[in-house]
C-alpha cells in the first residue's frame, strides 16, 4: 500500500505538487512511482527561469530498471531545483515526499483544477 498524503494533490502521471504560503508550488514523485521504478540512481531537472506548461515534460528520473519523465503539474517558472536530490538521488527512494524535485511559480491564471485529490490519486492507482 503506498503512501498518499491528504494536504498534497497529484497528477495522473505520478507526480505530487504542494502549494505553497509565497505562492510556488513543490512538486516530486509519489511513493507509488519510487517503489515502481526501484532504486534510483540519476535525476536531471530543469534549468531555473525555464517557462513550462502544465503537462510538459521536464526532467528525468532514472533508475537501475527504468528511466520516466517528470511532467510539470502545473504552468509557469522553475524557482528551484533540489540539489540534494541532485547529489543523492536515492533519497527518492528513502522520502519521496521530503525529496522534492523543484518548485514552480505558477503563471497567472495557472490552475490546479487538473491535479487530483489523494482519494483520486488512491484510486487511479488501486489502492
């Protein structure tokens, strides 16, 4: 059974976004996308100031049986990219909801309106 925090939302492709009190958004993946991809060995993410809409494809997270996209939850800047995750990135594995990958600040008129609730996220992925 995965763990799916209440207070986050989640999109359809296994990310987990926070939003945040200076108005950025957080955004990892969830502990249901480290267990299925396994022991994580590489992550590259966006360059900060880079524009993104919701969906895009903008980092990668590779493992030793895959490697996945990372997809941006919502539209706007990267402010942030999470160096410890860069340096260590088995730290997916080990926190997932602690090991953000970078922040986002949303365009205005951005929307979460597509991100699902953690009772949604359960149920997308069965459990």
């Amino acid at each position: 059974m995965s763990i799916i925090p209440n207070d986050l939302k989640y999109t359809d492709e296994h990310e987990w976004a926070r939003f945040e009190a200076d108005g950025t958004v957080t955004v990892g993946i969830t502990d249901h996308a480290q267990k299925q991809l396994g022991d994580v060995v590489f992550v590259d993410l966006p360059m900060l100031g880079k524009k993104v809409e919701a969906g895009d494809a903008v980092g990668v997270i590779e493992s030793v049986k895959a490697a996945t996209d990372v997809f941006a939850p919502v539209s706007g800047e990267m402010t942030a990219v999470n160096q410890d995750v860069l340096d260590e990135p088995e730290g997916v594995n080990d926190d997932p909801y602690g090991s953000w990958l970078f922040r986002i600040r949303p365009k205005t008129g951005a929307s979460d309106r597509e991100l699902l609730s953690a009772a949604e996220y359960a149920k997308l992925i069965g459990d």
